[in-house]
C-alpha cells in the first residue's frame, strides 16, 4: 500500500501491536470479542482526524469552483475502460469514479470515508464491512449500493487486468448484506493491509454495465458517481472532464476544499518536446517536469521571465521505489547473474548525472529507496534471522557483502567497469572475438531496448555505446505509448525503463512486481520476469507481516535478495516535484507530505483576468 493510544483497544480486538488500527469509536473502547464501528483505517498507528474532521487540514475548505485546467497526455487513447487489459485507456477516466475509502495525502498508509460513510471490523479480523452512504448517487440520479460493490469488485477480478487477482487474491467472497452494506470474507487473519486494499476499490456501476461488456475497450462515455464526468472527446487527441455540479459528495470531509477545477482538459501529443512547445505557448497551463535537462534549460523563454509562467520544486516524503533499465530474463541471454551484474558495471552514473542531468539526481541503490524499509549494510538482528531460513537458496553475498553500486569518476573513461564487466562475462562463457562479443557457438551478444519516449534515447544511446565497448551489439528502438504498453504486456521485449512505485507499507502489490506466477502472467507488473522460489516466500512474508517493526525487518530481507540477483540496472531519483505552470492559480498554504495535491488547487478568477490581459501584450 501505499494521536491517541489505540493499544488498549488492539490488544481487546486481537490485533498485533502495529497491525490494522482503527479510530477510537465513539463509545469509548471494545469488549473482547466484539466487533468495531469506525470512520477510519490505518496501517501505522491510530488516524490522526476524529470521527468529526470537516476537511483535510492542508486543503482550503473555501477555494472556489470553476475555470478549466489543460494539461498534456502522451500517445494516444481508444478506450474509457481503464480496468482492462485491452485497449489505451483515456488520462483521467478513472475521475469518474468515487471510491469506497480516500487515502490521506498528508498520513501514510490510512483511509477515511468517502463512499463508506463506516467501517466494521469483526473481532475475528476474518473480514470488513463497508457501509455505504446514503447520499451516495451515480450521476443519472440513481442510489449507489452494496451490489455494485459486489459487482465491480467480481468483475475486477474476474476481467480485469492481471494486478487485480493478485491484490485481491486474499479476498474469499464478497456478499450484500442488504442496500447499503457490503462485507467481505477474508482467506485469514495474515493480510493486514487488505481492508485498505479495499477501502481503495473504484465501485462501479452494475445497472449500466449490464448491458455493456466489461472485456472490451469502450469509447461511451461511462456512468459514474465521482466528482466528473466525461464532457466531450476527440478519439485520440484529447478529453475533457466536467465538474459536476451536484456532486452527491461534494461537502463530504473528505471532499471540501478539493476537485475544485470546473473542468480537466487533456490534450494528447506524440512527444514530449511538443507537449513542451505547447506549455510555453500556453496551450497547457500546467506540466510536472521529469527531464533534468529541460527543468536547467528550457523554461528561459518570454512568459517566464516576465512572472506569467512559474516554476517550484515541491519536497515531498514519498518513497521512491525503483527505476532501471530492466532486462527480461524470459530471454535466455539474460539468465546469468553474471550477465546482468556486467550490464550494471557498465552504466556510468556519475558520467550521466554530471552531463545530463546537471547533477540534480540521487542514486538509486533500493528497491524501496528514500524510506526506512531500504536494506543497508551488512543483515543483522530480525533481518538476519528471516535471511537465516533462506541461506544456501539465496545469494552467498547475501550475508558477506554490503550491496553497492560501482561508481565512476565522471570522466566518461570507465575502464575498470570495463575490465570487471569483461571478467564476469568470460566467466559466463562470452569471450571477445574480432571486437564482437560470442559465445561459445559464436552468436553475438544482441539485444534491443524498448522506449516509449524520445526522452530518453539520451539516456539509453549513451549506455549502448558503452555496451558496444565490450562487443555487443545494442539497439534502441521508440516506438508509440499504445504499441509499447502492448509489447510491455506480452513481455515483448529484450530490455526496456521499468519504475516500481512503492509504499511506506508494501504488501499485496509486491506479488505483481516479482513473483513466478505474475512472470507468466501477461500485463502483470513484474516487467523483469523474476521467478524465484525464494523470492515468493519472502514476498508472502512481507503480506503476511503482523506488525510494522516485523514488516520493515522482512522488506528490508526482501529488498537485500533483490538487489544480489542483479535483476535491473538501477536508475536515480529525486525527493521533489518539479513543476511549471502559468499564473491563473490559487493554491492551500502547504503541501500534503505525500502527493503533489494538484486536486487542491483552484483557479484563482484575479490571477486569470490578469495573465489573459498580460497574454494579450506578449
């Protein structure tokens, strides 16, 4: 996934010290064995707001309604499902859609109601019930209920795209207990994040889609509850997403002050650089910038200097997950762990960030960077013991070595990554002959690596040059986001840029990104292809972990496995969001720790009348 005492009440329920928390209810405290009514969940201590908050402390409860936002979209779209396999679904359609729980931005790991107005807890843990709010409407005015909870959730599973299965996979049935209540059944008690798996379900509406098929990409605009709705499209090229101005939960607490925009515009483009022209020429009024060069360089332009355009970097306390070239181990060239150690020694970092990036990136040395949950040094205590159960199946540098990546010196003259990578390749049977890197039956080192964006050919056409310094022969191939997303699912790929987001508190997801089940799976998440007995049982034990000191003791264990397998050549990252926007906007006084909270912001009418009139003398 990504304060009060709450201990006395764990222990009453039968909850681990660290384990699901609920609030306090109103009542009081919880008799053994007796169930719980409560307005929040959260994975790391009790939730910070009362059963009473009125709105989110970082929003502005007043900011005003209307105006419209354009921002870009690359590719293309053929679809307003987003929940399938198939087709390209539209930026944004999921905005349509309420879901049962919301996620606070400003708090790890805890939800409070938005389609739910309660949650129960039965003193088993076996399970969740959500309690739908009355209030709650589909936009065509009809009441949204415990069976369309019931029907989204079989029809996610059932049809949707891969990651569905395994996130829900502990669920063992979900039942309407009348209009407004649906309770689901849990497989057992280990899962402790999975009432907020839950809590995090779009609904869907059953009466409209029983008419429709669920399999297949839809370009209808799809009936929701959510705070818009689909105003007009342009197959493709753009769409725009309506304000609606009855929104059912539109003074909820965890509403006000949000979705304050009377309208998201989407415009789609091929390329990033265009969609750049487009901003600086104020078709776009806002863009999050993740090319390093461009955020040094390319923002000097006349609207800018002039304070009509602004830029701000905004800190933020997520974690980073993992970023990389990724290879695909379904393809035999890949398979030895000295291979793949031979392809990171050869990516010079320090070269890259110095001439490309204009220093502005950290390293990424974790498969859970920038948290608590990064593996560091050599495995002791609890770590040590997990580690402990899995000696002779894992990695020997495991328990020996402290996990770090070559560095350079900058220069771009990385010979001794060359003399260690050529080592490790001889040793796995590759030898150089007439400056081509064989094998012993003299095929060529070859492989290509697949990109959905110009962006980056920056950054991959240097690693190819370096790779041809051993022999190999190394391709680069961009092809559009639609055909890419298509190869990505049916693994179609030699080597390609994967980025694993994570969480404070990584469970079920973990499933998707490495686990031999969703290696076989098309459209799964787990790009590399990692299939490990190992690695399976030391991702259950990160599901199943009871409580928060257990969970980081057993992702660190899991992250340490990782990284001595050498499955990608890690990225860098960054601690901020980069951000350019023209000067119509009102914003809340402080951020939320971890989201960028663009659903805060307002158009701000003075500011607006005031660019356009500025624009008028550009």
């Amino acid at each position: 996934m990504r304060r009060r005492d709450l201990l006395s009440l764990s222990a009453a329920l039968g909850f681990a010290p660290g384990a699901l928390h609920a609030a306090t209810p109103a009542g009081g405290s919880a008799a053994p064995g007796q169930a719980i009514r409560t307005h929040a969940l959260s994975l790391l201590g009790e939730p910070a707001l009362p059963a009473d908050f009125t709105h989110f402390p970082w929003v502005n409860p007043d900011a005003p309604k209307g105006g419209e936002i354009a921002l870009t979209a690359l590719g293309s779209f053929d679809s307003f499902n987003p929940f399938i396999i198939r087709g390209t679904a539209a930026v944004g359609s999921t905005m349509i859609y309420d879901t049962l729980l919301k996620e606070s931005a400003d708090e790890a790991s805890t939800e409070y109601p938005y389609l739910a107005q309660w949650i129960d807890l039965p003193a088993d843990r076996l399970g969740v019930s959500f309690e739908i709010n009355s209030a709650a409407r589909w936009h065509d005015g009809r009441p949204v209920t415990a069976a369309d909870v019931v029907w989204t959730f079989n029809a996610l599973r059932q049809h949707g795209r891969p990651f569905f299965r395994s996130y829900y996979g502990d669920v063992t049935e979900v039942v309407a207990e009348g209009e407004r209540r649906a309770t689901f059944r849990f497989r057992s008690t280990d899962n402790r994040e999975l009432a907020l798996i839950l809590g995090q379900m779009p609904v869907l509406p059953a009466h409209w889609w029983a008419s429709r098929d669920f399999t297949r990409p839809i370009l209808e605009a799809p009936l929701g509850s959510g705070p818009y709705r689909i105003e007009r499209f342009d197959a493709g090229r753009s769409v725009a997403y309506r304000r609606v101005e009855d929104w059912w939960a539109r003074d909820i607490p965890t509403a006000k002050g949000t979705q304050n925009f009377g309208a998201y515009r989407y415009e789609y483009f091929r390329d990033n650089t265009v969609a750049l022209e487009a901003f600086k020429a104020g078709q776009i009024d806002f863009r999050t910038e993740n090319v390093a060069r461009d955020w040094a360089t390319a923002y000097d332009f006349p609207a800018r200097r002039r304070g009509l355009v602004k830029l701000d970097e905004i800190r933020h306390q997520l974690p980073t997950g993992m970023q990389s070239f990724a290879v695909n181990l379904r393809r035999p060239l890949f398979q030895d762990v000295r291979v793949r150690r031979a392809l990171i020694e050869m990516f010079d970092y320090e070269w890259m960030n110095a001439n490309l990036f204009f220093g502005a990136y950290a390293r990424t040395n974790s498969y859970f960077s920038n948290s608590e949950l990064a593996s560091s040094g050599l495995p002791t205590g609890r770590e040590l013991e997990i580690l402990e159960g899995f000696r002779g199946r894992v990695p020997a540098e495991v328990f020996t070595q402290d996990y770090r990546l070559p560095t350079t010196d900058g220069s771009g003259n990385n010979r001794d990554g060359i003399r260690r990578a050529l080592a490790l390749l001889q040793q796995a049977g590759w030898q150089v002959r007439d400056r081509r890197l064989v094998n012993a039956q003299g095929q060529r080192f070859e492989f290509e690596i697949l990109l959905n964006t110009p962006s980056f050919e920056r950054v991959a056409l240097p690693y190819v040059q370096w790779l041809e310094r051993l022999g190999m022969s190394v391709r680069v191939r961009t092809v559009d986001p639609a055909q890419y997303q298509t190869r990505i699912d049916a693994f179609d790929y030699d080597m390609t840029v994967d980025s694993m987001s994570q969480s404070l508190s990584p469970g079920n997801e973990q499933r998707d990104y490495f686990t031999c089940a969703k290696a076989r799976e098309n459209g799964s998440q787990n790009v590399p292809g990692i299939c490990d007995p190992a690695i399976d049982e030391l991702v259950e034990l990160v599901v199943n972990a009871p409580d928060r000191a257990e969970l980081v003791a057993r992702t660190r264990a899991l992250d340490r496995v990782l990284l001595w397998n050498h499955f990608v050549i890690p990225h860098w990252h960054i601690q901020s969001f980069r951000i350019a926007f023209w000067d119509k906007f009102g914003r809340p006084e402080r951020n939320p720790r971890y989201a960028l909270g663009l659903d805060s912001w307002w158009i701000d009418p003075a500011r607006e009348r005031a660019l356009a009139d500025a624009r008028r003398s550009l």
